[in-house]
C-alpha cells in the first residue's frame, strides 16, 4: 500500500512539472479562421505566391540601388549633394562598413578591417582627405571638407545597406591615418 501512495504522488508530481517544449508552430493561411476553416489544399500556392512577390520585391530593390539618386544636403556654404554609389561590394560581409573603407583606401579587402572597431588600432591624425573616421560599429573615408567638422565622406553601410558619398559629421568619431603602421 505504502508503495503505491508513494508511487501516486511520484506521478502527480512528474505530470505536473512544466515542460521546456516549445509550441510547434506552423504556417498558416490568414483567410483561415475558425468559422472558416481550410483544408489546406491551396496553401503550397499561397507560399509560392508569397516567395514569388518576394522576389520581385528583393529584384527590384536591387535595381533601385543600382541607380544613382541625388539630393541635395543643406550646409553653411550652400548645398551639397549626396550621391548613391552603390550597395554591397562583392566579397564584403553583410555590415560591410569596414571593407568598403578597405576597398576604397587599399583597392582589396583587408579582412581584419571588415570589423570597425579594427580600424581604432591606427593612430589618430587630425582630418584630412584619405583619413578615416572610425568608432566602434561604423567607418567612413574622407573625401572633401565642407566647414566645421563636416566632410565629404565615402560611406560604406550607410542606410539601407546602400554606399554614398555625402555630406557627414565627425562628432563622436576618432579621425585615424590608415596608411601609417598599426599599432
């Protein structure tokens, strides 16, 4: 009898832990719902519908980036235009900052400067065009000073996984001079 108590309780106790499981998830069709439900007999056509779109829409992204767009930035000494020059260089990770930079300076892909960060070990210089202004998480090259702390730059990963040439502030970067030996 004393076995069996115990036995009971031991079963108690193991069903009602709570499990780590998580909920198998699958896809569902929206038009779905519980006073309509679907036999699922055209859900492969939704989804390849739905890549299909996918890839209309990953198709014409990419044609857009390869187009040049222009605009105008405001500055004290009249505007500045900001120009896309393209997205993600072929061979580059996807924050590609680092080895746009790399690619710009040194014509190659240096890959321990794909990482920002890398780019502090330079030593620091004051700005000047063919330096680079470097933090942790993002790089850009200097092209032009335009007044201030705001130069040209070409900036690799700079929104939209897009590189543009425009106008940037060096507020919260360290100017470093790529081309003396690391430290």
């Amino acid at each position: 009898m004393f076995k069996q108590v115990i036995s009971a309780c031991c079963l108690v106790v193991i069903t009602s832990l709570n499990s780590d499981a998580r909920p198998y998830r699958t896809q569902h069709a929206s038009e779905c719902n519980v006073t309509m439900p679907c036999d699922f007999s055209n859900f492969a056509q939704i989804l390849n519908q739905r890549r299909e779109v996918q890839d209309l829409l990953r198709i014409h992204r990419t044609k857009q980036l390869s187009v040049v767009a222009n605009t105008n930035i405001a500055t004290p000494d009249g505007s500045v235009s900001t120009r896309i020059v393209g997205g993600r260089p072929a061979g580059c990770p996807f924050s590609f900052c680092g080895c746009a930079a790399a690619l710009r300076l040194f014509g190659r892909i240096v890959p321990e400067l794909n990482l920002a960060a890398n780019w502090l070990r330079f030593p620091r210089t004051s700005p000047a065009p063919g330096m680079v202004a470097a933090r942790r998480g993002h790089v850009f090259v200097l092209e032009q000073h335009i007044g201030g702390d705001v130069w040209m730059a070409y900036d690799g990963n700079s929104g939209g996984h897009t590189t543009r040439v425009h106008a940037r502030s060096l507020r919260g970067y360290t100017v470093v001079n790529p081309r003396a030996t690391l430290t």
